[in-house]
C-alpha cells in the first residue's frame, strides 16, 4: 500500500469514527441505494440496497473507510459522485445523472442513467456527505430485455397444446395461439376481433359471460367447461381457465385464457358413466339374488331379487352384519364365517347352500356363490344367492321315487326269481310226463308192429312228432327265462368269428349260399348270447328259404355311436302288416311240419339284443326276401385287425 493511500484510510477511519447514528440510521431507512461518503469520495456508510447493486450484500460496512467489496460496480460510481460531491460541498445539494457501465446492469456499447441526490452537512468539523441513488433508469437494456422476454413466452405459448387465447375485457379476442386454430379450425384473422362467446354453443354463453366478468373484477376463474362450436360445425367439449391481466396501476385490463380440448375425456367418461348405468341395471334386475358386503360381514347394497329373497328392503339391511341379523340360523353361522374368512384371503368360495331365514318368519333354501372384488381401491365381496327350493322339492321327490323305485326293482326281482323258479319246476314236471308218452308210443309201435294198419302207425308218428314240439317249446321257455340272468361276462367279441362258427353249426343245404360282407367288428358284450342272435337270424333264413338258389348275406355297418347288423335273405319275404308280431312269443307265420318251431327264436333275438341297449327290426316283401337286423351300442370296440 502506497503512502497516500495509507493516508487516506486514516482519515476515512477518523471519519467513519464520526459518522453519527442517526445518519447510519437514516441511510438504511431509504428504501433506494444510499450512502454517507467523506469529502475525498470514500464510502463511509452504505445501506443494503447499494450494497446489493455492487455485489456486497450482506457484508458490514468498512470501519477503515474502504471501498466496498463489489470495486467494479463501486469504481463505476465513484467517479460520477465524484464530480457532484464537489457542488454540494460548495452549495449544500446537487442533483445530476451519472453515466454506468456493464457493471450496472447495461450492455456494451450503451450506458444506464443514475439520478443522485446529493446533501452535505458538517458534524464535529467533518463533512459528511449523504448520496441517494434514484431508480436505474437502464432504458435501452430493460426494453431489449422485455423483448427478449416476450418473444421467449410467445414462442412457448405458440408451442403449447393447449388453448391459449387473450381477451378484452368485453370478450373481444386479441391473440389467439396455433393450437387455438387447429381446435376450431378459425384462422388467425377469423378469430382476431370477434367475441369469444359466440365461438361457444348458445347453452353455454351465460356460464361463459360470468366467468368473464369475474375475471374482469380480478378473479380468477378455474376448470369452467363448455361446448364450443368448429368452424366445420362439430362440437368440441373445452375445459378452460381464466386469469386477469393487471397493468402498473394494479387495473385489470385484459384476460388471459388457457384451455383444454377434452372432448375424447368427455366421450370416455359419457361411456363409463353409460357402461356404469348398463351394469347398474344388469345388477338391480338380475334374475339371481346379487348383494355387496365387506370383509367384516356388513351390507353394503343389492338388488331388487334380493330384497325378494330375504323379505327386506336393503335400506333395512345396509350398514348392518348380516352375521348378526339373523339372517342364518346359528347352526350355519360357522360355515358363513368360514367362507367369509376364504373371501378375506382373495379366494372365491361357492357353491355353497344354506338356509335363509326370511323378514316373514319363513325359510328358504339357497345356492351362494362368493367373490371378492375390488371397488373404489376397496376389497369386497360380491354375493350371488339362487333359490333352490324347487330343487331340494325335486331332490325329496327324486329320493322318494328312487326309494320306491328301489322296493319295485326288489319286487321284481323276487318276481322273476319265482317266475324262473317256476318255469324249471314245470318245465320238469312236464317234461317227465312227455318222456313217459313218448317211450309209450315206441312201445305200442314195436309190440303192435304186425297189429297196426298205417292209419294206426300214421297216428303213432303224429304224436311222437307232438312230443317233440311240446319238448322243444319247454326247452325254449326256459332258455327265454335264463337271458339276461346267466354268468356270461362281457368281453371284446370278434363277431366274425361268431358267425363263422354258426354258419359252420347250422349245416345250410347244398342250394343256399351264406356269405359275409366286408369286415365284421369287435363289440363289448357277451358272447354266447350275441352268437344265440346270429343263430335264430341265420336259422330262421335257410328254414324259410324257399329259392332253389337261396342266398343269405351277414353284413355290419358303421352308424356313429352304434353298430348295424344285417341278415338279408332273398326267401319268401314278409308281409308289412306282420312286422309287429315276429318278436313277440308263441308267433310264427309259416306253418311248421318238421316240430322244431316253437315262436320263440324272434322274441329271444329282441331280449338279447334290449339288454345290451340296442334295438331290432325287418325290413320285408312278399317274394322278395327280408332283412332282419339290429344294433349294439359301441363300447370300447376294436376292429379285428387291431384286435390281432
């Protein structure tokens, strides 16, 4: 430091020791840049205000009497204060503007204006300078920064997706942005200078008009929704806010608006609120009880059936646990709690059955099915109850009728036991009576052989032929009797080994031919009653032949959940008017000379053929032979070559 200079900081600090309180008070009272300086230009006291200008806000005032911290924007000031110190320290005041630099705010190659008033007073034989700085008057800087500032907002507001528009008080549209345009489909000029309400349907101005008038008073207007009008005449839902515009005497003279299209948020929630209404009515409506309760038991809402069910009104039910209502009767309490506990752990439970004790003191038997749910963020559950009164009627009767239908089914069976028993019973007691006759006969035939004349003989032979008529029915009556109750087990038959083995038992004369067509299948049934079948078919066919070519044919065919069995002859044929009499006992329509004909073959056929579930018919004309056929239900078949 220089000797000057260590001088003049003596004399700063000896002036600094002088400046009394009030001046210092009075200094950070202005509400502007101020300061208490010495004769030489140094600052002895500045306020906050100046301090904040140059850069040393914050920092205590200097005791020594040196520049303040910020020296750039000090040494900028000094030299200007300078000149007018030196009026006030010959006339008492002086007034004038000083020239700044960058320092103070102004750009390069301008200059900002300070306006400084200066006062000057003795205190203890020192001069004490007190310096205000008017407002900085950074014409040209302040205005290109505003430019600056506004083309920066009107770059973002064009930029926005939002409506942005800006109003008269009256209404009048003074701008408007890009996405204003592209909304309504106005241009600019179309726009500019027309009143906002008429872009908005007429149902809507009133709302509209006072929003504008409320931010004309200065308020500010939030969320006002309307309907406005394109220019190709379409609607479009707006949600708008509103803002007034003050200027620098705090009088509002234009609005600000910024709105939304949300006409698509509009649409989905119209659509929600339909989709709401339609599952409201779905619910209220529904054919089946549906009621809403929470995790603890308490009702929350339900339907119209209900309300049917219980007897109650739900206004009567909500709020309270249906738990404790009495609803259920004690004994199935713990069954409600336990499905109300699976619902707490997320788990549906149903269907389970209770009985609901009705308002009217009647009961009902119901079906529950429970699902928890989550509406508004909260875990529910939502009930679904069915009456089952007519079913558990139904499920008595059908237990009643089974019970019967069991003590029938017994009685039958003893019936038929008895019936079986019987048929033995006189089947042998006939039968000994028969054999006694015929031994008889042969007798009488050998001891009277040289008495007899052929009337005699002719007689005799008719009734050994009786006897042995009267033997085969017997036979057949019990054959008849026994289907259906042997030991037969049910296997995999090949019927065309079956038949083969029949044809080869029956012996078919020279003139008839029997042949089997295509491929026979595996059926599940039993077997000896099955080849029974085929042998009364396949018999019945060559006994009635009456071609001296005669041709029988054994065919199956496929019929989806059955097998068809055919026995085709070109004999005789049948007369249509007979069809309903083969199957039935005793019924034969040829007569018969050789005794072995008993009218039972058909009617077994029909037996077999019922107890495996199948079913029997013919197909006939007269001379132009018959078909005989029946059906087995498939089960578990096999075709030969996968049976080998």
């Amino acid at each position: 430091m220089s000797e000057d200079q260590k001088q003049m900081s003596a004399d700063g600090r000896q002036a600094s020791a002088a400046v009394p309180e009030w001046a210092s008070a009075l200094t950070e009272a202005i509400p502007a840049p101020a300061a208490v300086m010495s004769p030489d230009g140094r600052i002895l006291h500045a306020n906050n205000c100046l301090r904040l200008i140059v850069g040393d806000e914050g920092s205590p005032n200097r005791a020594d009497g040196t520049p303040l911290a910020g020296a750039e924007g000090a040494q900028e000031l000094l030299p200007g204060l300078r000149r007018l110190l030196d009026s006030a320290a010959r006339t008492g005041s002086a007034v004038g503007d000083i020239p700044l630099g960058p320092a103070w705010g102004s750009q390069a190659g301008s200059v900002a204006q300070v306006h400084a008033h200066v006062l000057a007073a003795t205190w203890d034989r020192c001069l004490l300078i007190l310096v205000t700085i008017g407002q900085v008057a950074a014409a040209e800087a302040l205005q290109r920064r505003l430019g600056d500032s506004e083309s920066r907002y009107r770059q973002l507001l064009q930029a926005s997706t939002d409506l942005v528009f800006l109003m008269e008080l009256d209404g009048t549209l003074a701008s408007v942005n890009r996405s204003w345009q592209q909304r309504t489909g106005y241009a600019l000029a179309e726009g500019l200078g027309r009143n906002g309400v008429t872009f908005v349907l007429p149902e809507f101005h009133r709302a509209c008009r006072e929003a504008l008038k409320r931010a004309g008073a200065g308020q500010y207007v939030e969320d006002l929704e309307f309907r406005a009008l394109k220019k190709d005449g379409t609607h479009i839902d707006m949600m708008v806010n509103l803002a007034p515009v003050w200027d620098g005497q705090g009088r509002v003279v234009q609005i600000i608006g910024a709105g939304r299209d949300i006409t698509e948020f509009k649409r989905a929630q119209q659509e929600l609120k339909n989709s709401e209404e339609r599952l409201r009515i779905l619910f209220e409506y529904a054919p089946d009880a549906y009621y809403l309760n929470d995790l603890k038991g308490m009702f929350l809402d339900g339907n119209k059936a209900a309300e049917e069910m219980c007897g109650y009104k739900k206004e009567e039910l909500i709020g309270k646990n249906f738990l404790k209502l009495g609803l259920l009767p004690k004994n199935q309490l713990p069954k409600a709690a336990g499905a109300l506990a699976k619902n707490a752990l997320g788990r549906p439970v149903g269907p389970v059955e209770f009985r609901l004790n009705r308002k009217d003191g009647s009961q009902v038997d119901v079906e529950i099915r429970t699902y928890p749910v989550k509406i508004g963020g909260q875990t529910v559950v939502l009930g679904m109850a069915r009456d089952i009164s007519e079913r558990k009627k139904a499920e008595c009767m059908l237990e009643a009728l089974n019970q019967n239908l069991k003590v029938t089914i017994a009685d039958l069976e003893r019936s038929n036991q008895e019936l079986r028993d019987f048929a033995h019973v006189a089947a042998h007691d006939l039968k000994a009576p028969l054999r006694g006759i015929a031994t008889i006969a042969e007798w009488v035939e050998q001891d009277y052989a040289d008495k007899l004349d052929p009337p005699g003989r002719e007689n005799l032979a008719l009734l050994r032929q009786r006897v042995q008529r009267m033997t085969v029915m017997i036979n057949g009556i019990l054959r008849y009797a026994e289907i259906g109750h042997g030991k037969h087990a049910v296997e995999d038959v090949d019927t065309a080994q079956v038949v083969a083995e029949v044809i080869e038992q029956i012996g078919a004369p020279p003139h008839i031919a029997i042949e089997v067509e295509g491929r026979l299948p595996v059926v599940s049934c039993e077997r000896v009653p099955l080849a029974q079948v085929f042998l009364n078919l396949i018999s019945n066919a060559v006994k009635y032949m009456d071609k001296p070519n005669g041709r029988i044919r054994v065919m199956a065919a496929d019929e989806g959940e059955v097998w068809k069995f055919t026995v085709a002859d070109n004999g005789m044929g049948i007369e249509e008017r007979h069809f309903d009499r083969l199957f039935q006992m005793f019924q034969t329509l040829a007569p018969c000379t050789n005794g072995d004909s008993t009218g039972l073959g058909l009617a077994m056929v029909k037996k077999i053929v019922q107890m495996h579930g199948g079913t029997v018919g013919v197909e006939s004309k007269p001379g132009r032979g018959s078909k005989f056929f029946f059906t087995l239900p498939k089960q578990k078949e096999r075709t030969r070559d996968e049976k080998h």
